[in-house]
C-alpha cells in the first residue's frame, strides 16, 4: 500500500471519529440548544479548515509526485536513447532499471524484469545465460572489491561472433556500509577493437613490407646464380641426379619465398583490368583440381549467372584464392563450397570447408607475418593476401569452430572508385 493510500485512509478514519465523537461527548455534556448550535458551528469551520488543508497537501503531494514522474521519464528517454548499455541494480543484484539497448542485447523484450536478479532472468533467454550468470559473479567481484570496476567483457551473438563491452560498475554503499544500489554502463567498443587490430596488422606488414624489400633483393641475386650451377652440375652428373633435384626444389622454394617478400614490400602500382571473377575462380580450381583428388577432396563451385565484372589485378587474385583453397584442402577437409554472388555494391566470395577448424586464439592471429602451425609454412601465405585484398579496398573475414570446419569471406567492390 502507498503512503498516499495511508495518509488517505486515515484522514476518513479521523473524520469519522471527528464527526460522531464530538456530537457524542456534545450529547453527553447535556448543553442548551444555543450552545450545542454554537458548538455545531465551531465544530464544522474547523472540519471545514482541517479538510481544506489535508486537501491542500494532497495536492502539494501530487505535484510533487507529477514532478518525479516527469523528471523519471526524462531520465527514461535519455538512457534509452543512450547507445550504451546501462542498468541500475539494488544491493541484493535485482534489476531496477534497464534502458532499451540492454533489453535488446541480452533479447529480454518484453519480460518484467524489475526485481528480478541476473540468474532469474537467465531462465527467460537460453542463448545468454552463461553471460548473465557471468554478470552476477562479475558484480559480486564489484562488491567485494568496494570500488569502481572498469573491465572488458565478451558478449556472445546468436550469427557466432562476439561484442566487446567496456564495463565500469559502481557501487553505492549506505552509511552503515550495506549495500545499496550498482550502476552498470558498458560501452560497445567492438569496432574499436577491430579497428585497433587491424592497425596493428598494418603497422607490421609495415615493418616487414620494409624489410622484405632490401631482404628479397639481396637474396634473389645469389639464388639466380646458386640455381644456375645446380641446374649445370645436374647435366653434367648423373650420379647425383637426386640431390640436385633436391637442391633445385628447395631453391624454388626459397625463390618463392622471395617472391611473397617482396609483395609485402611497400605497395607497388597496380594495375586494375576488368575481371570476370567467376571464370577467374574456375581456373583456380582447375589448377588444384589434381591435388584436391589427391587429398580425396570434393570442391563445389556455384556462382551468380549475372555476375558483373570487377575492377581488379587477376594475377593477384588468383593467388589469393589459390592460398586459402590450398589451405582448406590441407586442414583434412572432405568437402569445399565455393560460393561468389553480388550484395550491396560488393562482389562477395564465400569458401567454407568441413576440415579440422582453427581454436579462436589461430583466428585472432591469422595474417600475422611469420605465424604458421604447418610443418614447413612460413606464415607469409595470408599475409600476403590480406596485403592484396586490403590494396583492393576489400576485406577478407574468417570464422572457424574446432572440429566443423572454416569459413573465410572475401568482399571486393565492384568498381574502383
């Protein structure tokens, strides 16, 4: 029951008793009819004063509490126009209030959740209720801790990706030292932290790119003539045979090698040639077509039939393609959809495998120069291509789960703008 409700029932109450109490104790006293009108009088001008005061007050009360409501809506309207998930929680962890984003991001549209705590609303949303149960143990650390928290913490989507939240909670305590309110505000820092990420990827093909230019140089010129005695002494000596062999294909490989530095050097001049990207992809696919048998590998190609042609550098795409086909087919895969069709003004190319699948610290580090987990990589292969596709105005994404394999999508624009 309200206060108002009570000031109420007590005031009708005191009425009540005012009226026949006094006309009573009047009956009682046994006055003359002058003195009992007279008293009559005195009796409703004070019934009179005290109802209009108490009537005074209630409206006084009223807008009062017109006001609070008005300033709560403002409150209301200004974290729920908030891009920032915010929410007030009492000293036992129940929800107080929680603007719109914080309902949409833990999908809670629609539950009452005031006064319920983070593990009773876990039971409303399957999906989020590890990351609930997370919160209420993250805020208990809060509490014991008796001071501000600031924290990065993960929230998971439903598409397998993940949110990144900069989380400051603040606890309020009462004067006694109880427990008396939280305060939660996380901020969406998820393109931050790309963004951050892809910096740093920069600022190391940056450094490498610099080095690979003098290191490729300084290299290609002995290996020309290292490679030139081989292939001499190779004729001339049939005894042998085997190792110049040997020798001649480990020379290729380093000459190889070679050749991705010095596309990691700084960005040379493109040429861009329209490009029809399917039959580009075709070709590829031919080209590892005998090693896919090989690995026992199916490769599935579908593409849009009216699918433009790009602005691109094709030589440079093929190699791109041909590295993560390569590595699809060696990560133990049965099966390789290949998919290219047009959204929003992007060519997009889609490569999803069935093999082993890469745990979430590979995929965080994929693209670095020099990371490889293979036996003779060397973790040149993707840098190579993220280079490409980032000369291209492009992105490539990679999502991946231990034991169902990989998806890698590659967006290219259409025209170079």
């Amino acid at each position: 029951m309200s206060k108002m409700k009570k000031v109420l029932y007590f005031y009708v109450l005191l009425s009540i008793v005012w009226v026949f109490g006094t006309d009573h104790l009047i009956a009682l006293l046994d006055y003359d009819i002058y003195t009992f009108i007279a008293i009559s009088k005195i009796k409703a001008v004070l019934f009179i004063a005290a109802t209009f005061i108490f009537i005074k007050y209630l409206i006084s009360k009223n807008e009062q509490f017109q006001e609070l409501e008005r300033e709560k809506e403002k409150l209301l309207s200004l974290i729920n126009s908030m891009v920032d998930f915010v929410n007030f929680k009492d000293g036992e962890g129940r929800w107080i209030e929680v603007n719109t984003f914080g309902l949409n991001l833990f999908d809670l549209q629609g539950v009452d959740y005031k006064g319920k705590r983070d593990r009773d609303l876990a039971e409303y949303t399957e999906f989020y209720r590890e990351a609930l149960l997370y919160c209420e143990e993250s805020d208990e650390q809060t509490w014991m801790s008796g001071s501000v928290s600031r924290s990065e913490e993960q929230i998971p989507q439903p598409d397998g990706s993940f949110k990144t939240f900069d989380t400051i909670k603040v606890p309020l305590f009462n004067d006694d030292g109880s427990r008396k309110a939280l305060v939660v505000i996380g901020r969406d820092i998820t393109q931050m932290k790309e963004a951050e990420d892809r910096l740093q990827k920069a600022e190391k093909l940056s450094v490498v790119g610099g080095l690979a230019a003098s290191v490729a140089h300084e290299i290609r010129n002995p290996l020309t003539s290292l490679k030139g005695f081989v292939q001499l002494m190779n004729k001339n000596d049939s005894v042998n045979k085997l190792y110049y062999e040997i020798m001649e294909n480990e020379l290729d490989r380093i000459n190889e090698i070679v050749g991705e530095l010095l596309v990691l050097a700084k960005p040379q001049n493109i040429r861009f040639t329209k490009t029809n990207v399917s039959k580009l992809m075709c070709n590829v696919i031919s080209l590892l077509e005998s090693q896919a048998n090989m690995y026992g590998v199916n490769i599935v190609f579908q593409s849009d039939a009216g699918m433009k042609e790009i602005d691109c550098e094709p030589n440079q795409l093929k190699q791109v393609f041909i590295n993560i086909i390569k590595n699809s087919i060696e990560a133990g895969s049965k099966s390789i959809s290949i998919s290219l069709f047009e959204e929003g003004g992007s060519a997009r190319i889609m490569i999803e495998d069935d093999g082993e699948g890469m745990e979430e610290e590979r995929l965080k580090r994929l693209g670095e120069p020099f990371y490889s987990v293979k036996e003779k990589g060397t973790g040149l292969g993707l840098t190579v291509s993220y280079r490409i596709i980032q000369s291209h105005g492009g992105t490539i994404t990679y999502s991946s789960k231990v034991g169902e394999g990989t998806k890698v999508v590659i967006d290219l624009p259409v025209k170079r703008t």
